[in-house]
C-alpha cells in the first residue's frame, strides 16, 4: 500500500483533530425547572480535577462557560425545581437565591447526597424584581473555598 502526500496530510489532521476534541471536556449540565417553564445549561465555569476557582475566575485547570446557564419565569410563591449532576449531588453542593435589590437569601445549605432540591419563591416578589441562582458545586469534603463549579440562573418575576 502506498500512502501519499494528501492521505498522510489528512490522516495528521484528523489525528490533531481528535486530540484538540479530547482536550475540550464539557462542563456539567444543571436545570432549573417552575410552572413548566424549563431552563438548562453548562456551569458558568467548572474546574476538572482538583482546580479550584476564586471569586467565579477559573483557573487553569478550570473552564469558563456561558455567563448564565438559563433564564426561567417564575411567579411569587412558585415553586422551583433545581437538578444537577449526581456525581455533584454525591460530593456536596449549596444554592443561593439573589433579588435584584441586592439581598442574598439561601435556599439550600449545603446539600450532600442529593442531585435535587425545591424551594418557593418569595411570595412578595413582583414583577419588577429578578433573581439569581446561584449552584455551587464542592470538591468530595471540602467547603464553599474549594469550589469546583458555578452555576447562574436567572429568574424573571411575572
């Protein structure tokens, strides 16, 4: 068999290919469910490994997403429905509702063996306020400093 130029050519770039493809790891999915009205992304960053990030700047090790995972609608006193990786639940995550007035409430302590969580949204809210969700993803033991991944949904009162 006699290889050529363009067959030897071709078979480098699909070779590169692959390896540029392998190196580019997806971040986690999470989904944020209220009233039928369904949003889902990939983490706004989420570090492989034992990367940690400071203040939602990713790290080396650490891949930034999307600014939001989602936008959802919801209404005062619905309940929202919050579903991340299992492997997630499994090492500990926290979530944080935040209004756009700048009060930061939590809706979760940190969750351990659970991928799932529901809470109501504040009965006073009105339709001039938003909020932000925020999904904390843990390293396996470690506290709100070793974050591994974020997520942020944004959730519009109507």
């Amino acid at each position: 068999m006699r290889l050529t130029k363009r067959g030897v050519a071709l078979g480098v770039a699909a070779a590169a290919l692959g390896l540029v493809t392998a190196c580019d790891k997806p971040a986690p999915y999470a989904t944020v469910v209220s009233d039928g009205d369904t949003a889902g992304g990939e983490a706004t960053a989420w570090c492989f490994e034992n990367g940690t990030f400071n203040a939602s700047t990713p790290g080396s090790d650490c891949k930034a997403g999307p600014a939001n995972a989602g936008t959802i609608t919801v209404k005062p006193g619905g309940t929202v429905e919050v579903d991340v990786p299992p492997d997630v639940g499994e090492d500990g995550w926290t979530a944080a509702l935040a209004s756009s007035d700048g009060n930061l409430a939590p809706v979760s302590f940190v969750r351990k063996g659970t991928s799932y969580i529901r809470f109501a949204v504040p009965n006073d809210a009105t339709g001039s306020t938003t909020y932000v969700l925020e999904l904390l993803a843990l390293h396996p033991g470690q506290n709100a400093e070793k974050a591994r991944g974020l997520w942020r949904f944004v959730l519009d009162v109507a």
